[in-house]
C-alpha cells in the first residue's frame, strides 16, 4: 500500500504539480537569463495590460460587494421571513449557479444588446434604450447574476442554524426587529457574509465566458480574456506575456481564498449551541405582498427572462425579422442536430471529454480520498492540498500550464489531441471526487476493514469487496459531479482545442462570435435541456433510491 500511495503522489504531482510549478518558472525565464523580472517589466510596459488588471480587481470587487447584498437579502427573506412558496423560492434562486455563465450570458445579451428585445420594446416606447449591457455596469449585473448563490447558501444555512435563543433574549429585553439584527443576527453571520463575498471575488476574477461575450464586445478586457487574446497570436512574446498575466490571474484570485480561509479560522462566532431551536420566521405583516412582489421580479429576471430571450432566439429565421409566426422556425434545432457538422462534432466530442474525464477523477480522486483519510501523513496531506489547488486556480491560467508541460517540451506532445483537454479536466475538477469520497470514507468505521483483513484479505481485495460497495453512491455522486461541468466547459477548451477537439462551449461561443445568434441559441437551449434532464436522472438514481 505504501508503494501504490507513492506512485499515487507522482500522479497527481506530475499532473497538478510540475504544470503549476513550471508556469510560475518560466514567467520568470527567458532565453538570456535563468531569473528576470523581464517578461513582467514587457507585459507591464503596455498600458492595455495594466487596464485589464485593474478591470479584473474593480470587476471582481463590484461583483463581488453586489452579490453579497444581492444574496444575502434573498437568504434572510427566505430563511427567516413567512414569505410564501419559500421552499419554490429556495430551488428558483440556485438555478443561475448550474446554468453556464456564458450561456446566461448570451440571454442577457439578447434582452439588453443593442437590438435586445427590451431595448426595442423600449426604444419604440420612449425612443431611447434601456440600457447598454456591453458596458461595465452590464458586466457587473450579468457576472453578479451567476455567482451570487454561493452567498446565498452560506448566508441562507447560517441563518437557518442560527441559535433562536439570543435573537429571543433582545427581544425579550425589549429591542426591536432592526435592532436584533444589527445586534445579534448580523455579527452571527458575518464570518458567512464574508466567506461567501471571498469566494465571488476569487470566482470573478477568474471568469471567462461572461467577460469575453459581454465585455469583449465594448472593448473592455479583463486578464483572462486577455490571455485568449495573447495565446492566439501563436508567438513567442504572446506567450510569455500570457503567462506573465497568467501568474498575476493566480496570485488574485489566490489572494481572496486565502484571506477567506484566514478570517474564516480566525471567526470566534458560536451560531449553532447544544439546545438551540429554529428560529421562527418573522412575520412581514401588510409588507408580504410587497417583499413577494420583489423576490418574485428579481427570480423573473434573474432567471427566466434571459432563458427565454434564449429560447425565443433560437426559434427565428433571422435576426431583426418582424415579431410575427412566419419569423419563427425549428429548422435551427434541425441543422444543429443533423446537418451541421461542428454541432454535431462538438456534441460527440463534449459526451467522450466528459465521460472519460468523469470516470478518471472519480478513480483517481476516490484514491486520494481513501488514502488521505486513512493514512495520515506528511505524503497524503500533500497530495490533498495538490488536489484541493487546480479548483482555487483559474481556469484559464491552468490551461496554460497544460500547454507548457505537454507541448512537446518533455518528449510528449499532446497538444491538439483530445488528451490535453482530458487531462486539464481531470486536474481541474479533483477536488470534486476528493472531497465527495472523501465524506464517505469517514462514515466507514474501520472495524469493518479490519475484520476483512482479519480472515486473511489481502488490503486490495478488502478494498474491493468491502469499501467500494459502501462507496458506491458517493462515487456515482462524484461522477456526475465531474460529468455536469466538463460536458459544457468553456474556459480551459477555448485554450486547448485543436481542428479536431471542439467542444460544445467553443462551437456556442464560436458560431455566437460569428453573427450566427440563431445556431447558438438553439445549441445552448439544447445543452441546457440535456444538462437539466442529466441531474434530475442523477437526482432520481442517488435520493429517490434513499427514500424508497
């Protein structure tokens, strides 16, 4: 067993490990000299570069500073007022966070563009537009939009927990509502509020889909869609300057967690107690109609209006038609499933990427899981920090690291090949099978092991006999969990794909670049609907057999 955690070490160094350690060496080299700033000092030397920086921090702080109180508001409305539907409610928020940001971001852009179909409505009401997403106001709102639900769920499960007993005793002491919640309930769940707002922040900086369709179009340039830009010059300079930019990407978003982490361990706060009770929803009296009114426009637009200009998109003949039946067809539908060859590529393309992808991270990281959680060491605490990084790094950078390690630089060339963007994604989505085994590992009493090994089993065989079938919903959980992202991920294939390797994220955003609004809508209609009918299978097969 000692050999096989060995060899599993080497694995995931020379997978997550060397890429990451070899990007941050060759920003600092070049051909002169082994050590120099000098590849900084050129990428810093152009002033586009230096505004894509500070794009980066204001978008990720704005985004970040709204979508914490966008997410915290809706988690104390539905957690702890008796606004009704709240279980409905609870489901409708979280769905911009399956939805991929660059799709929701074509449906916002279909709803505000510059020929959205608001803007018209309004131009013809008032003769003028709404409003401009392609602008930096519209890329904070439409970012906001797909990562305010980690604040929410942080916020929502802390107030749910919270102990009722001392929001009670300021009342009974004669505090008011407002008071109670500046007093008590706020600081409760401030450690909450401030993971939650971290973990946007490191999320926006490392965002690619939003900023590239949103941005892009105004000219405003944040580092990762900078780095796309420089990767396909296909020159030596675009390349160290990709990866001088790549460095500073990591160091950002890196930044966030790690303080997210230090005030986390640093909080003192007690919200939950041995007899603690839920709290009882506050009642919002004659202002209910009026708070269901808001949550219930905020969920409309937040969630199915961009849907729908999707939708609705993908059924015209061509864009800017007259809103009548004869504009509308499902020959786009049509042409993405059966004539049009890349569509077609990419759909084969995406289910062989995410299937492999899916069944090595759940392998390997189930691996990693048993032995960080049974043998505990100096070995299997590194390897759980090498398997927990590629998810705080962003994607863009560690696509970039792939391209570094395995381009031919070591005597193996991947790239181009549809096993460079398999082995990103096995990096990139580790952490997932780790952590979902890694939970259920620790439900497994030892005893049962042990009395395996005890009738003369071999580890391997008790491995295999008496821990992997106890497992077994926790692997199917962590399968799907890797299959759902990698099947419509953008971010790591813009960098990685060849002639041959497109994937559905870069046929949408391709045929979306190129005017063809229509093939691009009813593609990502069609993922979504597939993704949708995927996790409600899962959904089916893991609880629905725990209930039965």
């Amino acid at each position: 067993m000692k050999i096989l955690s060995l060899v599993l070490f080497i694995i995931i160094f020379i997978l997550i490990g060397a890429p990451l350690i070899l990007l941050l060496m060759d920003s600092f080299h070049t051909e002169d000299s082994f050590f120099t700033l000098k590849n900084y000092t050129d990428t810093f030397s152009r002033r586009s570069n230096i505004r894509s920086a500070v794009n980066t921090l204001n978008l990720a702080v704005l985004t970040a500073l709204f979508s914490t109180l966008v997410g915290s508001v809706l988690a104390w409305i539905i957690a702890r007022t008796d606004i009704p539907g709240k279980s409905l409610l609870k489901t409708l928020v979280m769905v911009p966070y399956m939805i991929p940001p660059f799709i929701g971001a074509m449906g916002w852009m279909f709803l505000f563009g510059r020929a959205g179909y608001i803007n018209k409505i309004w131009e013809h009401l008032f003769g003028h537009r709404l409003f401009n997403i392609h602008s930096f106001a519209g890329l904070v709102l439409v970012l906001s939009m797909y990562v305010y639900p980690p604040v929410f769920i942080t916020v929502y499960t802390a107030l749910v927990n919270m102990d009722a007993s001392l929001e009670e005793a300021g009342r009974i002491c004669g505090a008011r509502l407002f008071r109670v919640m500046r007093s008590i309930s706020l600081p409760l769940v401030l450690p909450s509020i401030m993971s939650g707002t971290l973990l946007v922040f490191a999320m926006s900086a490392s965002n690619f889909g939003i900023p590239a369709i949103i941005g892009m179009p105004a000219r405003i340039h944040v580092l990762t869609t900078r780095i796309m830009s420089y990767m396909a010059t296909g020159t030596e300079r675009g390349l160290s300057r990709a990866i001088s930019l790549s460095v500073i990407l990591i160091a950002i978003a890196l930044g966030g967690l790690m303080l997210n982490n230090y005030l986390v361990s640093k909080s003192k706060f007690t919200i939950i107690s041995g007899k603690s009770t839920r709290p009882a929803d506050i009642k919002l009296g004659k202002f209910k109609p009026l708070v269901a009114v808001f949550v219930w426009i905020f969920v409309v637009f937040a969630v199915f209006l961009p849907m729908f200009s999707l939708a609705l998109t993908s059924l015209w003949k061509a864009w800017g038609l007259p809103f009548k039946l004869s504009s509308f067809t499902l020959r786009n539908y049509y042409k993405v499933l059966f004539v049009d060859s890349d569509t077609k590529i990419a759909l084969k393309n995406s289910f062989i990427f995410a299937i492999i992808s899916a069944t090595f991270v759940t392998i390997l990281g189930s691996l990693v899981a048993y032995f960080t959680v049974r043998w505990k060491g100096n070995l299997s605490r590194t390897m759980d920090m090498l398997a927990t990084l590629p998810q705080a790094i962003p994607g863009t950078a560690l696509a970039v690291a792939m391209i570094l390690v395995w381009s031919g630089r070591f005597g193996l060339n991947l790239y181009n090949t549809m096993w460079i963007i398999i082995v990103a994604y096995t990096a990139r989505y580790l952490f997932f099978a780790v952590r979902t085994v890694a939970g259920a590992v620790k439900q497994i009493h030892v005893s049962l092991e042990e009395a395996g090994r005890s009738v003369g089993s071999k580890p391997l065989k008790v491995l295999k006999d008496i821990t992997i079938p106890i497992l077994k919903p926790a692997l199917i959980s962590s399968w799907a969990l890797v299959f759902m992202p990698t099947f419509r991920e953008l971010t790591i294939s813009i960098l990685l794909y060849g002639p041959t390797t497109k994937t559905i994220g870069v046929t949408i955003y391709g045929l979306q670049e190129g005017g063809e609004y229509q093939m691009a809508s009813a593609f990502a209609t069609i993922v979504l609907l597939i993704a949708f009918v995927l996790q409600f299978v899962v959904n089916r097969c893991l609880f629905g057999r725990r209930q039965s």
